[in-house]
C-alpha cells in the first residue's frame, strides 16, 4: 500500500481513476458493518427475542401492508424455506399474523399484529429521534440528498 495525495492508503497498481470506487467500498463496508450492528440493536428494542435479520421484514410490512411471504421473500432476497423460517419465528412472538389470500388461495399474506405495529412505531420514532440529533449539523437538503442517493444505490443493488 501507498500514501494517496489525501492521506488515504490504497492498493498498489491500482489505476487512479479507479480511486472513487476503491473508496466507495471501504465506505459502504464500514456503514453496512455499522448498519448490521444498528439493526441487532433495533431487534432487540422491538422484542429481546428477534432476530436482528427479520427487523426488516418488520419495516417493511409497517411501510406496505399485507404482503405475500413470496413478495417479502424476494424483497429482502431470501428464498423460501428462510423466509418461512422467520415467518413463523415473527408468528410466535405474536408480531405478525398470516391469513389466506383472498385472490389466491394457495398463498398467504402477513401483516403486522397490532402489538408489532405498535412495537415497531416505537422503535422506528426512536431511530427517526436520533437520526435527527445525530444530523443536526446538517442541512435538510443534505439530509434529503443523502437519503435519496442511498435510495438509487438500493435500487441499483436490486438488478
């Protein structure tokens, strides 16, 4: 490794325009590090029993409603037999319920309970409460931008 001109080390014969991407990777590694340590906490916070994995699925069911283990599965991109897994794990704590759908009565939707609606909403208003002290230096349009940079890089990671 060598010195950068900002002080950075990066690997050595690694082309200079290349330096951005270089970059990028050690930034995501220490925010996705970071951000599988914030979702164990947040779990926990919603019931000490959940695993840190499936707090997404919670998010998600509290921002969409009911929604298909097939469509759910396929958004957090796990298959089938661990999504069930966690289904059923979320089920036992009383945090989510299935019934049949309607329009197909080979599968299920899940939604929330409404303990798990109330747990989350508090845990998700705790998180916002930090985010905002954490970010009071920032500009609300930094806050935005960054949010909606995060969102294209999502969205990108998804094809």
């Amino acid at each position: 490794m060598h010195e950068e001109a900002n002080g950075e080390a990066s690997p050595r014969g690694v082309d200079q325009g290349d330096r951005e991407f270089l970059s990028l990777e050690r930034e995501l590694t220490v925010l996705f590090r970071r951000a599988r340590a914030n979702q164990g906490e947040m779990a926990r916070e919603v019931h000490p029993d959940l695993e840190s994995a499936a707090y997404g699925l919670l998010v998600r069911l509290e921002e969409c409603g009911r929604q298909r283990a097939t469509e759910l599965a396929g958004y957090i991109g796990v298959g089938k037999a661990t999504m069930s897994r966690q289904l059923r794990a979320l089920e036992q704590l009383g945090l989510i319920a299935r019934e049949p759908d309607p329009a197909d009565g080979r599968a299920w939707l899940v939604d929330l309970t409404e303990e798990g609606r109330s747990r989350v909403g508090r845990v998700r208003e705790a998180r916002r409460e930090r985010y905002v002290t954490h970010f009071s230096d920032w500009d609300r349009r930094e806050v935005a931008e960054l949010a909606r940079l995060l969102h294209q890089l999502n969205r990108g990671m998804e094809k």
